[in-house]
C-alpha cells in the first residue's frame, strides 16, 4: 500500500511507494525460472492436447491415445519399464548392500565404474550391446563366438530391449539404495552382532525392511527412466517395428499432417501421466517412511566374507557386463574397416576416427554443437545457481516443496515430453520481440537449461543449506546489504559446489538425445542425433567412433569431478563414499 506525503521543500504531496524487501531478486529469479521451465511449457503441452484447434476438444486426444498403435505402444512402454526397472532392482540393489555392508577390496573403484555406464548416453549403450551380441560383431567373429551369418540381432527384440534397459538403469537403483543405507544407524546392526546374530539374518531381519521404502522409490525411479528412454527402444526397437511411446511420438513429429502436433501432443501427455505416476509413487513412499532416525554413524561393514576374492570376482564380472564388455565391443567395431569384418592384425585401422572427427562435416559440426550447447547451459545454469538455491533454502519458506516439484517436472518427466512443449511453447514468434526461436540453436539451449536445472541446484542447494546462518547475520549486523552479502560470503563458499554442479550438467547435456531428437534443425545436430543418424543409415563403425570419443569425453569430466570432490559437499559424486 502506497502513502500520500507532503514534500516540506515544496509543499507538493507525493507518493511514497513500499520498499522491496531485502533479497527480492532471488525470490523474483526463483519464480520466473519456475514459471519459464516448467509451468509454461507444459501448461501448453496440456493445451494443446485438450484443445488442439483453440477450443475444448478433448475428442481428438482420446481418439489418438486409444487407437490401436497407441495402445500397443502404451503396452509395450508399461512392460519394458516394469520388467526391467525389477531387474535393475534386483542387479542394482545387490550392488550396493555388497559394496556397503561387506568388506570386499576396491570399492571406490567399482562404484566409479559402475556409475560411468550410467553416465553414457543411452543411444551409445545400445549400439554396443547391439555391436556386441549381432552375427557380425567384430569382437565375437575375431573369437569364433559370433551366431550364424544370417541370423537375427538377439538384443533387437522386446526381451534385448528390456535387457539393456535394466542393465542401463541399475546404477539407478544402486544410487537410491546406498543412500538409503546411509540413513540406517550403525548402532542397530551392531547391538544384533553383540548379541549373537549371524550377518544374514541382520540383514534379512533389520537392514532390509528398514530399506523397503528406498526398494520401492528405486524400482518407480527405474520405470519412470524405461519409460521415457529414447535411445535404447530407437536402436533396438525401431528397426523391428516394436515401438515404444517416446518413439512413436518421434514417428508422428517426423511424419507429416494437419493433425501431428495435436497428435503428439495427446501423446506426450499420456507418457507424462504414466511416469508422473512413477514419480508420485517414489516421492510418497520416501516421504511417508514409518521409521525415521536421528543423525548417527550411517551402517557399514556387518558381513566380513570368507570367500572375499569370489566376491569380488563377482562384483568386477558385473562391471564387466555394464561397461567392459560393451565398450570392449565398440572399440572393436570402431576398429574395422566396415561392421561385420572380424578384428585382426590385418583389419585394424583408425579411419573410422579419423572419418567422423576430420573429414565428415556433420559429426564434426555435431561435435562442436554438443560441446557448445552443454557448456553454454552449464556455464549458465552455475552461474543461476547459487541465487537460485539460496532462494530456495533461506527465502521460500513453506512454498519450498511446491517450488522444488515444478522445478523437477522438466527432469522427472521423459525428454521427448519436454522437447513437445518446446515445440508449442516456441512455434509461434515471441511476444514483443517477435521473433520464433523454433529451429534455432537457441530452443535447444532452452530445453537443456529446462531439464538439467535440478541437476545444477543439487550440489549448491547442498553447500547453502551447511552454511553457517551467522556468517550473515554478522555482516547484517555491519551494515552489509543483501546483494553484498550473497557475492562477498555465499557466493566463494558455494562456488565449488555450483561448478561440480555446472559440470555435471555438462556431463549429462554432452551425450543427449531425447531432447534434440526432436528440436535439430540442418546445422543444429547434436552427437546423439548424428549417431543415431549414422545408426539408422547402417554405419555402424563410424558411429562406433563417435560413440568411443564421447565415452572419453564422458570418463575425463568424471574424473575431474573425483579429483575436486574434497572441495564438494558430501553425497555430491554417487560413485565416492
């Protein structure tokens, strides 16, 4: 409310408006990046849905969504996410009760290892299991193991698609379970061993139900992930006419009619609700656990293993599987002159590196557009950061859970849900401006900084919640403003945390797909497009290649990030205790 003064120089009354409050800018921040990465895309994506022409008209939507290839899309999405997020349960949750409750060498290790096949794009894990398992992979003809010429690719079908899938998404489950052991106090597990209780049966009577809720989150984190992947169902299903919902939807943007946005549109939406299920299941599970314990030393080593080396046998054999093995077989494919020629003395050559890196202007220009479009959003998106969580921890109070939700819809969701809204969010030219970003780079950059903002506030939001209050409140106390406060205490204290959180940004924007898949435009092409492309067009050993430079690509920023975790809260890198 304004009040009306009188100026004693003048005589003139005036008006004297409300002083902002101190810090607004955050707030402000805060809520446009709500408002522009979530609720205007996907308040859109909803519109155009149920009223594809202007008005009401849900009769479109429910048409397309129960048509017959829908249907079997649906089908197909709800039981390769269901079947392999409960064997990625199975392989991923085995890991980490392994590598936390027993005494096995090399942890930090296997968990760095198991971790980076995660990390790798999904479109890179498909081609090498597709390179490795087919009648003409290199590795396998070099070995005489390779099926009979002729025969069918095992893993291009819906039981190789929700082989890899579960594979692919255990470091998933992995995650969610040592961090729910992390919250089991030492002290339960050690009173039972006092008393004479074997480690099996600790295990089977304390630890396990204690970890039922993270059991649960884990498997709805698995399915949500299945159901959204593009890359893997693309390789492995397309070419066999097995569709999932994400590719379908590629299918209809890539056709042509009057009707494909509205179409798409209805779809999108339906894989938004099926994993916005998943994701409610999750978030209510974890949030309504009925038993909840102080701070204490978290649960460690209960099982000290006669047969310790078998174990670990056991555990490097699942590395093996995940990662090994795989990139073992794109570097072997990556090696030959054409796919399907057996790797020998006589057949190695590079020219399948030097072909994609020097010679072909698309995997070059897709090179050099993945690199600038993840650095861009994670140069951006660290520097948003730190105001961005500082809002979030010292200035949104009881709104910090409903803010936090819409900021994560862009991440939780599939990213071909996300790259439809883009689409209708920026088809049209802006307003005031008016100028359409809509196959430019810049709609790309948009739906990076969309989707991977969770993933930049994760480590800042960390550091800022440890930061001492007093710090502030002294140079409050000293007449320091706000903007002062933020730049000269918060800012070099979180700083470390917001560039791990810049970089894994990049780590995850560098190799993306199901974003781009949709917004490329000529000269905009990302490595995931152009191995796809490559993929599609039959080049498989090129494409190898492109895969390998990205796997290196990938493994050096991981190891940066190792190198400089001293610096970072605890709990940022999953692969470190």
């Amino acid at each position: 409310m304004t009040d009306a003064v009188r100026d004693v120089t003048t005589g003139r009354r005036g008006v004297v408006w409300p002083r902002l409050p101190d810090g607004w800018w955050v707030l402000a921040l805060l809520g446009a990046a709500v408002l522009l990465f979530a609720l205007l895309p996907f308040g859109r994506l909803v519109l155009a849905a149920v009223a594809p022409g202007g008005a009401l008209d849900i009769a479109p939507a429910l048409a397309e969504i129960g048509g017959r290839a829908a249907v079997r899309a649906t089908w197909h999405s709800l039981e390769t996410g269901v079947v392999s997020a409960f064997l990625a349960l199975l392989l991923g949750a085995g890991v980490a009760l392994a590598l936390t409750l027993t005494d096995v060498r090399g942890k930090r290790a296997i968990s760095f290892c198991f971790l980076l096949s995660m990390m790798i794009a999904p479109q890179v894990v498909a081609l090498a299991y597709f390179t490795l398992a087919g009648p003409s992979s290199p590795l396998l003809n070099a070995v005489g193991l390779a099926p009979p010429p002729g025969s069918d690719n095992p893993l291009m079908s819906r039981e190789g698609i929700i082989a890899v899938l579960a594979l692919h998404h255990a470091p998933l489950v992995f995650v969610t379970v040592r961090a729910g052991l992390r919250t089991v106090p030492a002290d339960l597990a050690e009173a039972a061993l006092t008393a004479g209780a074997r480690p099996l049966r600790v295990l089977r009577v304390i630890i396990l139900p204690l970890l039922r809720p993270y059991f649960v989150a884990a498997t709805a984190l698995a399915f949500v992930a299945a159901v959204g992947n593009f890359g893997i169902p693309a390789l492995l299903g397309v070419p066999v006419n097995y569709l999932t919902l994400p590719t379908l939807i590629y299918r209809r943007m890539v056709s042509f009619g009057p009707s494909v946005i509205a179409d798409a549109a209805a779809l999108s939406v339906l894989v938004a609700f099926i994993a916005g299920i998943g994701v409610l299941l999750g978030a209510w599970i974890l949030g309504s656990r009925s038993a909840r314990f102080g701070r204490g030393k978290p649960i460690g080593v209960v099982w000290h293993l006669k047969r310790r080396r078998l174990a670990e046998a056991g555990l490097w054999l699942v590395v093996a599987v995940v990662l090994v093995l795989p990139l073992t077989a794109l570097v072997a494919s990556a090696l030959v002159p054409s796919y399907g020629v057996p790797l020998s003395w006589a057949t190695v050559t590079l020219d399948n590196f030097v072909e994609v890196l020097a010679r072909q202007d698309v995997t070059m220009r897709a090179f050099r557009n993945s690199f600038v479009f993840a650095l861009t959003a994670s140069v951006l998106l660290a520097l948003a950061a730190v105001p961005l969580a500082y809002a979030l921890d010292r200035r949104a109070g009881r709104l910090r859970g409903p803010l936090e939700l819409a900021l994560e819809i862009p991440y939780a969701l599939p990213g071909v849900v996300l790259a439809i809204a883009c689409i209708l969010l920026f088809l049209r030219p802006l307003p005031v401006v008016g100028v359409s970003i809509y196959g430019t780079p810049f709609i790309i950059l948009f739906a990076y900084m969309a989707r991977f903002l969770p993933i930049a506030l994760k480590a800042p939001g960390a550091a800022v919640a440890q930061l001492p209050i007093e710090l502030e409140e002294a140079a409050r106390a000293c007449g320091a403003r706000f903007s002062r406060r933020l730049f000269a205490i918060v800012l070099p204290i979180v700083l470390p945390a917001a560039a791990a959180g810049g970089l894994m940004v990049f780590l995850t924007a560098f190799n993306e797909l199901t974003v781009s898949a949709l917004l490329w435009s000529s000269g905009t092409e990302t490595i995931g497009v152009a191995l796809f492309s490559l993929e599609e067009a039959g080049f498989a050993s090129p494409a190898a290649a492109v895969a390998l430079t990205a796997v290196a690509a990938v493994a050096v920023i991981m190891g940066l990030l190792d190198l400089s975790a001293r610096r970072l809260p605890p709990g940022i890198l999953p692969w470190r205790e």
